[in-house]
C-alpha cells in the first residue's frame, strides 16, 4: 500500500432504513479500516447517502415534504445507525451537496469536450396514467436474458445481466400496475463502447481484483458494451444538466462521483486537496467495497468515467455477496427481516454481529447467513467461553495478587503465539476476517491451555504464581489488539483493566 489508502462502501439509498444486509458491507469495511489506521497507515473512510432519483422525487411527495427534506432525515438516521454497530466514517456526506454538483458538471464537461458524451433521440417508457416518464427502476417485468419474473428495468437481481427497460418482457409501471406505452425523447449518452480496450487491459493487470468478478466483467466487455445512457427526463430529483430545461443526470452517474465529493468534505480545514492529495495522486490507492448487485456499475461505467476525466482508478474493489437470515432471503412475514435498529434493540451489543459476520467474511463473493441459532452459540461457545472467559479468569486472579505483574518466561508458548502475529495481519491485509479470527481464536485457547495447564491456583512458590499470570496478561494485551478492527470497545475495555490505552499493531 502507498502512502495515503482511501477506502469506500458504496453509498446506501437515502429511500429507507439501514437493515442487516446492508451492515454486511459496512462492518466489512470499517474493520478492513481499522486494521489499516491500527498498523498505522494514513487511511481515511469515505462514505454518502445517495439521494437523487425517481423513488426519492415520489416518496416524498407521498410523504408530504419536499425531497431535500425527505433524504435528510434519513441522512441522520442512517448516521444514528451506523454509530450504532461502531462503524466509523471519516466523511460521511451527501449526493445532494454543492461538491457533488460541481463534480457531476465537471465529468460531464470533461467527457463532453472530449467528445465522450452525444445526444440520442430514443424510446423512452411513459406512463399514461402516472402522466411521467419512467425510469430504469419504475419499469418491472420478465427477464429478457433469464426470463425471472418482476426484475426491474435495468438490471436483473437474479443473473445480474444488464438491459435496456424497453428489452422487458411484459413491461408494466411498477407504481400503478399499468402497461407502459413508448414515447420519443432525446437522451445524452456515455461512449461507454470507446473504452472496452482500456477497461479489458486494466481488468487484466489487476490481480488485486477477485478472479471470479474479473472473468464476469471480461466476458461483459467481450460480448461488447453498449453505450450509457445518462440522463433522464423531469420530473426528477437530480442536478439539472447544464443547458438543459427539463433533463438531469441519471443517478448513476452522481451516486459513484459521490465518493469524490465526499473526499472533498474530508479535505476540508485539514490543508489536503481532494485531487493532488487523493484522486489524482501517485501516492494514493482506492478501494471500493460493494455489494455484487452493483459489480456492472462500479467495474465498468466507473472507472471508464474516471478513465476520461484523468482521475485515479481503484486499486481495487471487494465484492461481497448478499446476506440471507436462516438460509432464506430476509422476509417481513417470516420475522427475519431486521433494520439495524430492531436488531441492535433485541441482541444490544453491536459487537456479536461484528464478530458473527467477521467469522464469514473473506474476500470471496459467497452470499453470508445469518443464522439465528448459530449466531447465539458462536458469540456464546466462541467470544464468551474462549476470548471472554480467558480475560475474566486471568484478570480475576491477578487482582488477588494485588494487580501486580512482574516477568516471565515460557518461550515455547511465547513462540507459538508470536508465530500468528503475520498470519494474522496478512489476513487482514486480504480481506479475509474469516481466518483472522479463527487464528485470534487459537491465540485465546492457546492462552487458555497454558493458564489451565500450569494452575496458578495450586502453586505454592510467589514468584512462580506470578510468572505464568504476567505472561497470562501479556496474552490478553495481545488479544486486545489482534481483535481492536473486529470489537473496538472490546479492546477499549481490555486496554482500560490493563491501564493502558491506544495501543496498536506495534504494541505487540
């Protein structure tokens, strides 16, 4: 890694509440953060709401207020949700800002004089009832590539293939129902086709890219790209394109420069510039944590927009799957769909499902369970009786020696354990929570056994006693640390016993 890391999640719909499959990919990559600022690396974590759209313009209308109200308060409670489960963003900020706009007209510009961007008279979906035309995510109906039922206009959830809304098999507005007729407008369009060659070689020389989303993309570009369309007609909550009375920005091409913009805010009254220091910088790597839903978006339109504007592309992009709840998709009527507040409100310690989902995570795409039952047994047969209980018992009898640690000396155990101190961070280092954690698991038992094996509580010699609980309590100092990126306030609360505090990779 270089000198500075910027490190993303995609930017959640300012259209709703923050559920558990959303905190899959923002615990992800807090921890990933975590770990990084721990071994001291100058990383920031950047994130926004996305809040321009159709569903915004009409829910708020529904509601009552006006959109910029509408997406605010959703902006604050998706922050309340966040700080909930400890996840810690150094800019949180909005689509819908002065920056966003500046930028959104800057690559547009950009790509325009580069001759990138043309205007295409097209067949667009209107509703005659509804009086609007209707956007990718109005449309529903039948897959044309897969034939899934009740997919949107855009692209399908289940074999991911992207397609025009028009290509639907029985089409109908998925607000009134109704069958859509088709209407001529003129279009701006993205010369997404001008950039195949540049996106197949960067794809090619990336090995930081998960293989199995690098052959999806390949085979995208080898069955040729069309071209983006990227803009819609009003009425729309969006930034207008300049020149233009009645035509905004698609939100797909704001919603990703939101992570520009959102650097922009980081930047302020810190003396960094947001290009020299970030997006146009050699001393800067980009990485982008999505969900596999958005792959066409973020590994194709993304960085050919960047590509034409002479920004820096990411260094890479971890995709993660979706999470189901008792190997089912969540469902209202099941009782397994769970907003981050219901869930914090039954289990109250965010960090169970920090730990529940870093036990599941690595850099593959694989979809994650929650599994109710297995969720209780894991933080109770795992956290509480291996890490939790080692703590407790160590610390307990420390205390009845006065709190008093002195030396020690067991190279054998000493050995083992230091031994897991790179296996651990290079797991870190790849994303893959999953074996770091079974590797900080086998720290705590290791720790236990020596603990169980000498019996401090049967020693006669002083000195002795105090040797095996001071090399007992350097363990937990250890494990305090190892854990910090998955449970902060755990290693908070371990650091806080020891009479320590901020310790990081290098206290080992």
């Amino acid at each position: 890694m270089t000198k500075k890391i910027l490190v993303t999640s995609a930017l959640p719909y300012a259209n709703g509440p923050i559920h558990v499959g959303h905190l899959v990919e923002y615990i992800q990559t807090d921890i990933f953060v975590r770990f990084l600022k721990l071994t001291g690396k100058d990383a920031v974590y950047i994130c926004a709401d996305d809040t321009h759209g159709t569903p915004i313009e009409i829910n708020a209308k529904k509601a009552g207020v006006k959109p910029e109200e509408f997406v605010e308060k959703w902006h604050k409670e998706h922050q309340e949700d966040f700080k909930s489960f400890l996840i810690e963003f150094d800019s949180y900020y909005s689509t819908d800002s002065e920056e966003n706009k500046k930028f959104a007209e800057h690559f547009f510009n950009t790509l325009k004089e580069k001759g990138l961007i043309y205007k295409l008279k097209i067949k667009v979906m209107y509703c005659e009832k509804c009086k609007r035309a209707l956007p990718d995510r109005f449309v529903r109906g039948t897959c044309p590539k897969c034939d899934a039922e009740d997919q949107y206009g855009d692209i399908c959830e289940k074999c991911g293939e992207k397609y025009e809304p028009t290509e639907l098999v029985s089409p109908r507005c998925a607000e009134c129902g109704e069958e859509p007729v088709l209407k001529d407008s003129e279009h701006y369009f993205f010369k997404l086709s001008k950039f195949s060659d540049k996106l197949k070689k960067w794809l090619e020389e990336h090995e930081e890219l998960q293989p199995e989303i690098k052959n999806y993309v390949l085979n995208w570009i080898k069955e040729g790209l069309m071209d983006w369309d990227i803009s819609r007609d009003g009425p729309y909550f969006g930034f207008k394109i300049p020149g233009e009375e009645d035509k905004y920005f698609y939100v797909w091409l704001d919603a990703p420069i939101g992570y520009v913009s959102s650097t922009e805010n980081y930047c302020k009254g810190k003396n960094l510039d947001v290009l020299k220091d970030y997006w146009q910088s050699k001393d800067c790597d980009i990485v982008h944590f999505i969900g596999k839903d958005i792959i066409y978006f973020h590994f194709l339109f993304w960085p050919a927009m960047l590509m034409g504007v002479d920004f820096n592309l990411p260094k890479n992009m971890v995709v993660h799957g979706f999470l189901t709840v008792n190997k089912e998709k969540m469902s209202k009527s099941k009782g397994t769909f769970y907003t981050a507040k219901e869930f914090i409100e039954k289990y109250k310690n965010p960090e169970y499902l920090r730990f529940y989902f870093a036990k599941g995570l690595s850099k593959k795409m694989s979809d994650l369970d929650l599994n109710l039952e297995l969720f209780k047994e894991e933080v109770n047969n795992e956290l509480v009786a291996n890490i939790s209980n080692f703590c407790y018992r160590v610390l307990s009898f420390a205390e009845k020696l006065g709190g008093e640690i002195k030396d020690f000396d067991d190279d054998k155990v000493i050995k083992e354990i230091e031994a897991k101190f790179s296996i651990i961070k290079e797991a870190y280092e790849d994303y893959n929570f999953k074996k770091a954690l079974a590797e900080i698991l086998a720290v705590s038992a290791l720790g236990n056994a020596y603990f169980q094996g000498k019996e401090p509580w049967k020693l006669e010699d002083e000195e002795e006693k105090r040797k095996v609980i001071t090399l007992c309590v350097n363990i937990i100092k250890n494990l305090g640390i190892l854990i910090k990126p998955i449970m902060p306030e755990f290693s908070k609360g371990v650091e806080e016993q020891l009479g320590l505090e901020d310790l990081s990779w290098d206290d080992l």
